[in-house]
C-alpha cells in the first residue's frame, strides 16, 4: 500500500498537539487514571524504576499514573480506534525510539518540506516525541487528532504485541519495529530512570538495574519478551511489519532509511538519491543534530527534553557491566533467543 507523501502528515506538528491544553490533558488523564484504578489494585506489583511501582499486566510490566501507563495500555484496548494507513514505530524502552520517531517522520514528509528553508523544519526546532507522539497521548487529547480520515497517522508506541489494541491488529496496520543489544538498554535505562526519578526515592545503584532487568522487570519489559511477540509476527506478517535493529541502523543508516522507505510505500527516486535527500534525513536525525535542538525544554509531561540524548553510541555497556553481568545477560539472551536468528 502507498502512502500519499505529500499530503501526508502535510502540517509541522499534528494541530492538535498544539491545541489541546496542558490542563485539558492532566484533566482527562485523571478521567483515564479513576476509571481503572480498580483494575490496577488487583495487579501483581514491584518496585518501580522511575515511580514507586511498576504494575504486571498481560504478560508485562507498567508503569502506573503516569502518561504512559498501565491505565493508558487498558483505556487504549477499551477506546482506540486504529486506520488501516496508520503506521506504528514500536519499540522496547530506550531502543532508539526518539531517533526511530525523528526518521520516519522525516521521511515520510520530505516532499513537504523539500522547497522549504530547512531551518523551519519541525526537526530543527522540536523534539521527535513531538512530531509524532505515542497512541497514548490520543487518549488525553479533547480536540480529535487527525481530523482528516484520509491522512496517514504515525504514532509510536512501547506496547508489546500482546497488549496491542485490538483495533490496530484488526486494520492491518504498518508497524516499524526496532530493537537493540539488551545490554545497552539496561544501561540507557538505568541512566534514564535516575534522571527522572521521583526526588523522594534514592538513586538506584547499577546492580540493582541489573538485577530487575535480568528478572524482566522493566517497564514494558520482559524485554526478551517484547522482542520476541514482534519477531513472531514480524515473521506472520512481513509486509506488514519491518524488524529492524539499532546496532545494523548505526553501521549503515542509510541503507535503512531506504528500506523503511520501501516498506511504507514510499521509495526514494532516483532523482531524491542523486540530490542526497537520504544523506539530508540522516544528518537532519543525528544525535548530534536532534540533540542541539533538544538541549533545553520539556515534553508536555514534564519531561526534559534532552533527558533522550545521552551517548548514542554502540556498547557502553562496556563501561558499565563486569564480566560476571555480561556472561548472565549474554545466557538469557541466547536462552529468551534461541532459534531466531537474532544476534549482537
Ligand atoms: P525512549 O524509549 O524513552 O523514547 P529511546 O529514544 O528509545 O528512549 O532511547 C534513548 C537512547 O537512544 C539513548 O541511548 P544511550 O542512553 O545509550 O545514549 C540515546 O542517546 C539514543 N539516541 C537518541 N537519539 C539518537 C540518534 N539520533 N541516533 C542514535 N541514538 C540516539
């Protein structure tokens, strides 16, 4: 299926990212949050790496009252209502998803911005998680989204596929989905989760990270597990799911905007590669460039925006995990992975 490049995603930011409140938004999220604390009382819980707790829930684990949440995941299977266009970048935690969300959009609205001056390129002045928000955020919003039915949705999403609502499995949506050495997420994790901890609770110490992690419990983790439902229908439906993975995006991006290119219907011409379009969306959407633009300010949550720039880089694990951590997460792994033709 193709998608109309051109018109698709035309606008600098969904409208209604700007038009819906801040106060509109907490509001409805505390609507989302009282209608299924009852739910959320009967969950198997731990303790949380950024909130008190995080919360089990099929299969996976949640973090709660926050804006993407195990309350979000329940309201979500209960209320959204997918298109067939839709396209979802999905990924566990902390596997590339801001660098994943900046391409895509990039990409698919590149004949938008091709006559523009590139300084006004939303890239360049806004955070990724901006430009294309996770389905959660559909929730919150008191102005309908998308307001066109013919435009192409792109959202982004750390749901694992048995959580998925139902409505995006039933529409045959597209699904772009990235994935990263475990070791690397742990680490980017546990500097994350410090960053944004709640101040009441102390730092966590690298061994405790690492000891949650090993167990599976992280948010929208077991990370194997995550992995492995989108692998499995990856493989189902391969013209509806590209399985793509972080450490083969950094030896060669461009190679991979081209193939998400192709997967979504929309190919660069020969025309585009000779002018370098491709050369300019991986520049545009390197560390080095969305992490300037990032520098200052916060997502609508709250959240820093640079707190999703930190290294960038391929095995800090390296620097993090002693030999004794390495050989256990390198055992689940090829245990979790076995037979799947997954390697780091
Ligand atoms: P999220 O799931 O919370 O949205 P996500 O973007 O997946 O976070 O992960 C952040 C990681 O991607 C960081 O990795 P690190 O902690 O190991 O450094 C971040 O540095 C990295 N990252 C962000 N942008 C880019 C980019 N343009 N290219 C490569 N890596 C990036």
């Amino acid at each position: 299926m193709s998608i109309p490049i051109a018109s698709s995603l035309a606008s600098p930011l969904p409208s209604s990212i700007a038009k819906c409140s801040e106060e509109e938004e907490k509001a409805n999220m505390a609507i989302v949050f009282d209608q299924y604390k009852d739910r959320l009382a009967t969950l198997p819980k731990k303790k949380g790496w950024i909130s008190e707790n995080i919360y089990m829930y099929q299969g996976f684990w949640h973090h709660s009252g926050r804006r993407t949440s195990v309350e979000t995941v329940m309201a979500l299977q209960d209320t959204f209502i997918a298109r067939p266009t839709d396209i979802y970048l999905i990924t566990p935690p902390k596997s590339g998803t801001t660098w994943l969300k900046a391409l895509v959009f990039a990409l698919v609205n590149r004949n938008h911005y091709q006559n523009h001056n590139l300084s006004t390129h939303p890239l360049l002045i806004s955070n990724p998680h901006k430009c294309v928000p996770h389905i959660e955020s559909e929730l919150y919003r008191t102005t309908p989204t998308y307001v066109d039915p013919h435009s192409t949705r792109l959202f982004g999403t750390h749901i694992s596929y048995t959580s998925l609502p139902q409505s995006i499995l039933d529409n045959k949506c597209r699904f772009v989905y990235l994935f990263r050495n475990p070791k690397d997420v742990l680490v980017s994790l546990f500097h994350y989760a410090n960053k944004l901890r709640d101040q009441s609770r102390d730092q966590m110490t690298f061994e405790e990270a690492f000891d949650m992690f090993s167990k599976g419990i992280t948010p929208n983790g077991p990370y194997w597990d995550h992995v492995k439902g989108y692998h499995k229908f990856s493989l189902e439906h391969p013209k509806n799911v590209l399985f793509l993975k972080y450490e083969d995006m950094m030896i060669d991006t461009m190679k991979n905007v081209k193939r998400i290119a192709k997967f979504l219907g929309c190919p660069f011409t020969e025309e585009e590669e000779v002018k370098n379009v491709v050369q300019e969306i991986v520049r545009l959407c390197s560390f080095e460039s969305l992490s300037v633009v990032s520098k200052h300010g916060n997502l609508k949550d709250g959240i820093p925006n640079n707190v999703f720039f930190r290294e960038g880089k391929v095995g800090d694990w390296k620097n993090h995990l002693t030999d004794e951590m390495s050989r256990v997460l390198d055992e689940i792994t090829k245990d979790k992975f076995h037979g799947l033709n997954i390697s780091f």
